[in-house]
C-alpha cells in the first residue's frame, strides 16, 4: 500500500499559513489595533459543501488548541523585520472561536468571521486550506503521494525539456499554494521536492512552516484585506490607496517592497502609484486579468517616471502553471524582472481531481463595507452594491 497524502493534523501550527499574513498582522497591531472587520467564505463554483459542515466545525475547533513554540518565535526572530513586540504578541496569540460563525443559508455552507483585525486576521489560511482539505478527504481518500510525485516531476522534465539552460538560470519560482492545497501532506511533498530537484530557481514558499522546515525564504507582502480595509480606515475613499501604501512603506521602511495592484484595477492602482511610491517598493504584484496587458502598464509607467523597469520586479500569481509562466517570462526577459508564484497547480494538481475554487474575503471595516473590484470579472466582491457603485465612481473605473 502507498503512502498517504492525509497526515493527522489539517493545520500543523500557528505559522502554517502564508507569510503575508504575520507582515500585514504586525503592521495592524502597530497601526489598526482596534479596528474591527468582517469576513465572508465563499465557494466560487457553488460546489455543495454542505455534508462537511461537521468536520469543517471539528477542524476549527482544532485551530484553538495552537500555540506558537519557542523554537518557532526564534525563527520569527531571525527575520529582521519582525518587531520585538510583534514577537511578544504572538507568543500569547491563540485563535478565537468566538470570532467564527458557521452553517447552512440558502442551501450553501457559509463561513463568516466578525471581530478585532488583529485576532481574527489569521484565520483565513488555516479557513480554507481546512475547507479544501476535509472536502478531499471525502472526495479522493484513496490518492497516494506517489501521485503528487510523479506529477509534479512530469512539470519539471517538461520545463527542462522546453526552457533554454539560460531561460532556466533566470526563471524564478515560488510556492503560493497553502489556501487551496490538496492536504499540507502534498504541499510539504511538492515544496520538498522543489527544493531538493529544482534548486537555485526555487525562491521560497509563502508557508511560513514550510520555509522553517526546509530552510527557505518566506515569501509574502501584502493582500487585498490590507488595500481593502483603508477605504474605512483612511481620511476620504479616493486616498485610500495612497494611504495603505503610506503606512506599509513607515512600518517596513523600504522592506517588503512588493505592492499589490488589482484592489480597484491597475489603472486606478498606477494613478496613485506615483515616483515616491515607485521608488521605494521593488515591484509590483498581478492577480487578476490579462498578465501581459498588466505587465506592459507597469513598464510604461516606470518608463513614464524616469524609472528603469530592470532595477524592478513583477510576480505574477494569477491561476498560474508552468506553460503560463514560461510564456510571461519569454515575452518579458530583458525588459523587467520577473518571478512567479504558483498556488493550486502545485499542491492541487492530482490526476482525477478537481481544485475548489474557494475565497474568504473581508466585506466590511469598522462596520462600514469595503470591496475589491479586480481587473478580471467575477472577481468583484462586496455585500452592498452601492458602495461598490460608488467607489467605481471615485476611482472612475467602468462597470
């Protein structure tokens, strides 16, 4: 018999999450420690996650037992700009149920979170990578890592087969996939492997544990919630963007450069993004539309501001794989430095196995409705079709 893809543990420990989770949680203790938020699950694909409800309520229940070690803190420590007292908070954080709501409403599972953005910023990770794993685990209890193997080393002989020595010397990869992973037994499989097969062009992993475990870099900055939650936190919507970036750039002094553009679509993004801001991060993030179209924007808004796009980055992080991402690289070597993030194609890509296709998005700051517009349809998501109507008007951004 092969070996499992399911270990006993969904979560193993607070830090199995994704990095921009601590960096955006040290900055809310630090800015925003009283502003409440609410959250809202939802599965794109409206597939019926209803028979889970119980071992979703479990594994949840699972999440209050978690509590950083010191061997973890140390590691947090090693990271310079990880604050003391940050360090200090986490030591006595745990996760509160109190702040989790679940159930059945209109015949589809619902998640909500409701509480202090500080306590209740962590539980989105662990959220979905539980919803997806306990979904698995109904759905394809019989798939064996020897799966997750031979798959992910058919990727890498493909990239090796199609990329020049030269391509392959440049081309930068990272693992995104904790949010909808098959099973944390598989990302650690796939990140492991990665490691050890494809060094030099693996950068990282945005698991936090992972990164401790295998000796790697976290990698993460920023999300949408951090976006998203200025448009009550700051002095008037239109500012919103300006000033998210603003207090990233005073809590990271220069670290932690890459900005995030697709809150309210790009070109909302670039007409606040001016020379201060472009100076001061390293690059720029793509999560949603044409990644192409996106790419020659920043170029020529660099270029617009005396910037020299090859001293800055993209990552591209958008439904990738590696076809996807060879063809982005080709069209942009040269011009701009690129890296990618790849989530679902590596720790959800299993002969026979469909990935969800699941969010948890903040729907409200300090009880006023916030939103993300996107630069791809079906993307948009907010409670109250007014606020929405109305920050498309501020920003003017087309319906």
């Amino acid at each position: 018999m092969g070996e499992s893809v399911f270990a006993d543990r969904i979560v193993q420990n607070l830090l199995d999450t994704d990095f921009y989770k601590l960096t955006m949680m040290q900055a809310v203790l630090h800015n925003y420690p009283n502003a409440e938020v609410e959250w809202e699950f939802r599965c794109r694909n409206r597939e019926d996650l209803r028979p889970y409800l119980a071992e979703i309520r479990y594994q949840l229940e699972r999440l209050a037992e978690l509590e950083i070690t010191a061997d973890q803190l140390a590691f947090l420590e090693r990271i310079p700009f990880m604050k003391p007292d940050f360090i200090r908070f986490l030591r006595l954080f745990r996760f509160d149920l109190r702040y989790v709501q679940t159930g059945i409403e209109d015949d589809q599972l619902f998640i909500r979170l409701r509480g202090p953005w500080l306590h209740v910023i962590l539980f989105e990770v662990p959220v979905l990578a539980i919803v997806s794993e306990v979904r698995n685990r109904y759905r394809y209890r019989d798939v064996l890592i020897e799966q997750v193997r031979e798959r992910l080393y058919e990727k890498l002989d493909w990239l090796r087969r199609e990329a020049s020595a030269e391509e392959l010397a440049e081309f930068q990869l990272a693992d995104f996939g904790t949010r909808r992973r098959f099973s944390y037994r598989v990302q650690e499989e796939v990140v492991h492997i990665l490691k050890r097969d494809f060094p030099g062009r693996f950068v990282g992993t945005s698991n936090v544990h992972l990164a401790r475990e295998f000796d790697l870099k976290p990698i993460g900055t920023m999300a949408h919630e951090w976006l998203m939650a200025h448009q009550q936190l700051g002095p008037r919507l239109i500012d919103s963007q300006s000033a998210a970036l603003d207090c990233w750039v005073r809590e990271y002094r220069g670290l932690l450069g890459i900005a995030l553009t697709d809150c309210i679509t790009m070109d909302a993004f670039l007409r606040d993004f001016d020379l201060y801001f472009a100076k001061l991060f390293d690059g720029l993030r793509h999560d949603s539309g044409d990644p192409l179209a996106w790419a020659e924007k920043a170029i020529a808004h660099y270029h617009k501001l005396g910037v020299d796009p090859q001293t800055k980055t993209l990552v591209f992080s958008d439904a990738l794989d590696l076809p996807k991402a060879l063809a982005i690289f080709r069209a942009l070597r040269g011009r701009i430095q690129v890296s990618f993030g790849i989530g679902s194609n590596l720790t959800c890509d299993i002969p026979g196995v469909e990935p969800m296709n699941i969010v948890l998005k903040m729907t409200a700051c300090n009880g006023q409705p916030v939103a993300k517009i996107s630069d791809a349809p079906g993307k948009t998501q907010c409670r109250d079709e007014n606020f929405v109507a109305y920050l498309r008007h501020v920003f003017q951004v087309g319906s």
